[in-house]
C-alpha cells in the first residue's frame, strides 16, 4: 500500500541531472504525500550515485535488461529504458 516512484537514473544523462535537482529540492514534499523514491543507477562506474536523499538501487545487467522487457512490452514503447 506504500506509493513508491522509481527513477532511472546515470551521471551522463543531462535531464537525469536536470530532474534529480528538482526533486531534491521536492524531497520533503514527497514525503509528506507518502511518496518513496526509489533512483535505480544505471552507471557503469559504480561509484557515482545522485546527490539526492533517496534509496538507492544498482541492478544488475539482468535486472535492467528484465525492466527493458517491461518497459517495451507493457508500454509498447518498442524501445530500451532511456
């Protein structure tokens, strides 16, 4: 029953950048909707993550590619995750 919103995010992404700041200045709003953020960080260099106050993820090759399935199919996007 927990509202959970999950981002996809990379440091080579400009409008993940862009959207990160604007959330992080939204963080205490999200939270007292009830709204978790999840950022999973799709970055080969594992050490960087987003300056933000959220959970963070780092999925695995399989994991990402199991959410492209998903995102083609279910949205019928025909494309991967950007």
């Amino acid at each position: 029953g927990k509202k959970t919103l999950l981002n996809f995010w990379a440091s080579w992404c400009p409008p993940c950048k862009q959207e990160m700041a604007e959330w992080k200045v939204a963080a205490g709003r999200f939270a007292a909707a009830g709204l978790e953020v999840v950022v999973a960080s799709v970055d080969e260099d594992k050490r960087k993550q987003p300056d933000a106050p959220f959970a963070l993820l780092r999925p695995s090759e399989r994991e990402v590619a199991a959410w492209n399935l998903w995102h083609r199919h279910l949205y019928e996007r025909r494309q991967d995750v950007g």
